[in-house]
C-alpha cells in the first residue's frame, strides 16, 4: 500500500485531519508521520522547514492535515525577562515569548545560570511555539549546527 504524500504547506484553520508533533519533529524535509486518527503519510519537500501551529501538509488528494503542537517539558521563567531574554538569546535558545514569562526547553545548565541571574524557574508541561529566527527564518540553531 502507498502512503499518500505531502509536497506542500499552507497556512489553515480548517483540516481534515490533524498531527501532533513537539518543537523538534515539527523541523522536517522527508519524514512519514501519523496523524491522531492513526493515518501515515509522507512529507517530502523540496527544503527542510519549520512548520508550526496553523500550518497544513497538503497531501496529493487535497486532505489537509493540520499541525498542532505537542506538550513539552519546559522552564517558564519570570524575573526581569529583558534581561532574562537577551541571556537566553545570546546562547541562540528557543524561547516562546510572553507578556509576563518566557518558556524554553529544559535545560539544567541554563536553568541554573537564569537562577543565578535572580529568575524565578519552575518546571512546566505545554506546547512550545517559541519565536521564529531572524530575517524571516523559522528556527534558530545553537552554536553546534
């Protein structure tokens, strides 16, 4: 049997299917995925790409499967988050970006650093959709890329 495909993206609120993926999977050029309700297809783009929460893979026959992002383990951090964030962001982290917190990844090394700097860190259980890369690119990359 062949799996349907997905050459494509597109941004939609409407789908008929969707597919659950944490910040890592949703980074992918070819990969066969599974939808919630148990159907696999293929993803074979032209380029590696960031797909995020109201993104479609469009499959040949025009289903659109949504993506919708999985709960992570996460820090959320409060403090005096300008500081906080320019620290996280000179080591090229992901952090999603709120009014009153910041949330990344779970990190012992930066979670003790933030704590040095007087941020108040607690372990937390969410979807991670943190700011795109700059100059319209959709992810950042730590220095080992």
């Amino acid at each position: 049997m062949t799996l349907p495909v997905c050459h494509k993206i597109e941004h939609s609120h409407r789908a008929d299917d969707r597919v659950t993926l944490d910040y890592e999977d949703r980074f992918l050029r070819r990969k066969v995925l599974t939808t919630d309700s148990g159907v696999r297809f293929l993803v074979d783009l032209d380029q590696t790409t960031s797909v995020n929460q109201n993104d479609a893979f469009v499959l040949q026959d025009g289903r659109l499967i949504q993506v919708v992002p999985a709960t992570e383990n996460l820090l959320e951090i409060k403090g005096d988050l300008t500081r906080l964030a320019w620290h996280i962001g000179n080591r090229h982290m992901p952090c999603q970006i709120e009014t009153d917190r910041l949330l990344i990844q779970r990190d012992h090394v930066i979670r003790d650093m933030l704590g040095k700097l007087g941020a108040d860190v607690k372990e937390v259980r969410e979807p991670f959709t943190p700011e795109g890369g700059a100059y319209g690119h959709g992810r950042t990359h730590a220095h080992a890329h």
